[in-house]
C-alpha cells in the first residue's frame, strides 16, 4: 500500500500550514481518496443535477412545499460537492498540494463550511413540514404552500452562509504540532454541533413524533377493522413522503456519526496529525460523510414512484409536462359542463314553451 504524507484532507476539514509542523502521520490510503472522490464527483454531480431537474418539474406540477424543499436540499449538495470535493479536495490538496495565497484559503472555508451548513439544515424544514402534516393537518394547511417554504428556504441560506463566517479563522489543527488552542476548541465544537448534535436533535424529535403518530392511526384502524366499521378500506400504510424523510435523516445521521466521532476523539484523545491509525479512521470517516451528498437520488428511486416516473420522462425527453395535459383535460371539462348546462337549459326551455297535453291539463286542474 502507497505511502503518502498527511494531505488527504480537504480544507473544510483543514486550514492552512502552519511554522510549527513537524514530522505528520502517514496516509496510508495513498491515491485511494483521490480516486474515489474524483469518482464521487463525477457521479454525484450530474444525478443531483438530474435531481433537481425532476423535482422542479414535480414542484412546478404538483405546487408543494415538498419537492420546493427537497429542490433546496439538492442545490446544497451540488454546492457542498463543487467547493469542498472538488475546490477544498482535488485543486488544492491534491492538485496544489495547498501552496496558494493563505486569503484564498480561508475565504474558500468560508464557503466550503456554508455549503456544507446548508446541505444539512436543509432536510431541517422538509422534516418540521411532514410533522406538521402528519401531527396537525390543519395548521399544515394554512402555513404549507410554495410562496412560504420559498421565504423559509431563502432564510436557511442565508443563515448557513452567515454561520460560515466565523471559520475564516479556522486553522490547521490537523496538521500542525501545536495543541488545539481555545479558538480552535470553540470552532470545532461550533462546528459538530451546527452539522451533526443539533440536526440530528431535530430529526430524532419530529421522527419521534411522526412515527408514534403513525402507531396511533395504525391502532386506530385495528379497532375499526374490530368493530367492522371500515369493511372495504384498504390498511394504513406509511406514505410514500414519510418514508422519503425517514430514509433521508436516517442515512445522514448514520454517515455522519463516524467523522463526528473521530472529530471529537482527535480534539481530546489522540491527534490526526500524530496517529496514522486516527489519521485512516479520519479520511475513511470524510469518505462516508461525502457520500451522503451523491445517495439521495437513489433514495427517491427506490421509494416514490412519482419520482421515477418523472425521471423516466425527462430521460427519455417525453412531451409536455404533466401540468398541460392537466390544463388540458380541465378545460375540456369545463366546455363538458357548460355545454350540458346549455342543453339542460335548452330542455327546460322547451319544456315550458311547450302547451300541456289536454288531459294532462284537466288533470292538473
């Protein structure tokens, strides 16, 4: 196995190099990160791009919040996969080796950590709407519509990109001798909060209460089916969105868990830039938090069907969208009504035009 310095590590993750760095521990992955985020990179980018082509025509048919926050989600993914793999990773670690202007640096963490920020805080209001959907439909009716998670999406942005500011200062603690100092304590720890212990807070939560919620209608229906009062009613199941949440937090918290772990172990036990086996444990940790942005797309796949079926026609570059043919149909129903209201009105008009039969007549007299 290839032998190679301690320089595997993306920007986000690192900062820049510092006078007092001795002898590093040895990366004895070699070219194996290089290979697999290029090839991470390469498939990743163009199935969020593809991603966010179907679920703005799935936004654009269906006029819900889902698919507007999911859209969001996927934007940061792009994002996250173009500064940090691509820019923090292959241009200036594997390609520059980090010999460019120490602003640069910086100024790219700046946008590396609100990439990443935002690709995380995103599944935050897709989660707080299916829990008000499933928990409180009402409430869900008057405060879900596209206009609002436009404003909620906007709001998040901006937040992550103002929680990235603080990391401008963000120093190399994974490859200098020197002890973390008190900055550095507060960043990392600012840090592993705003990404992973707060996030996942939040999805343990509302997943908590989504799915006892789902417990409760599920009992519910065994005491109809008991009692014999929904004879014919097909057995609640779990819907096809739910299922989309549950899969999308549940991945991200279990690809997240490893490098958030070995974060704090480094901080406090043993030092990355000390420990070729913390120093493996890290890159392999960075490797499965990456990932997390490429795996989406399949988890829609595999769970939604109006999601395969939208991929499948702009794959297959079909038609016009859905929402025309839906225009289409309603125009010719409102011509179906209108020209049966005319004939009923035609009908009724003859029917008192013309006289009574003389019988009818004396008898209604």
């Amino acid at each position: 196995m290839i032998v190679r310095p301690n320089s595997s590590v993306s920007s986000i993750l690192g900062g820049t190099q510092g006078p007092e760095e001795v002898s590093r521990s040895e990366c004895v992955l070699g070219f194996i990160p290089v290979i697999y985020y290029s090839a991470l990179l390469c498939v990743g980018v163009p199935v969020n791009i593809l991603t966010a082509v179907v679920l703005s025509r799935l936004a654009s048919r269906t006029k819900k919040s889902l698919y507007l926050y999911l859209l969001a989600l996927t934007g940061s993914d792009i994002l996250t996969q173009l500064f940090i793999i691509f820019v923090g990773f292959l241009l200036e670690t594997a390609v520059f080796h980090r010999q460019v202007p120490e602003l640069l640096l910086h100024s790219v963490s700046v946008l590396e950590f609100a990439a990443n920020h935002a690709s995380i805080w995103a599944a935050v209001p897709l989660t707080v709407d299916r829990y008000l959907a499933l928990c409180h439909p009402l409430l869900h009716r008057q405060v879900s519509y596209p206009s609002r998670a436009r404003r909620i999406i906007a709001i998040v942005l901006a937040l992550a990109l103002a929680s990235g500011v603080p990391f401008f200062w963000w120093s190399d603690v994974w490859r200098v001798s020197r002890p973390p100092t008190r900055l550095d304590r507060a960043l990392i720890w600012t840090h592993v909060a705003i990404i992973y212990f707060l996030p996942c807070s939040i999805f343990l939560s509302l997943n908590a209460l989504i799915l006892r919620r789902l417990r409760v209608r599920q009992q519910q229906r065994r005491q109809e089916e008991h009692g014999g009062r929904c004879r014919g009613k097909p057995p609640y199941r779990m819907g096809k969105t739910t299922a989309m949440l549950l899969a999308v937090t549940s991945v991200f918290a279990v690809l997240w868990a490893p490098r958030t772990v070995v974060v704090l172990y480094h901080l406090h036990v043993s030092s990355v830039h000390r420990d070729w086996r913390v120093h493996l444990a890290y890159d392999l940790a960075n490797m499965l938090a990456m990932l997390n942005t490429a795996v989406n797309f399949f988890l829609y796949c595999f769970v939604s069907r109006p999601f395969r079926a939208a991929v499948r026609d702009v794959l297959l570059l079909r038609g016009p969208p859905l929402r025309l043919h839906r225009t289409l149909r309603h125009q010719q129903a409102a011509a179906n009504v209108s020209t049966s209201s005319l004939s009923s009105s035609h009908k009724r008009y003859q029917r008192d035009v013309t006289p009574s039969a003389p019988g009818r007549a004396s008898v209604t007299t």
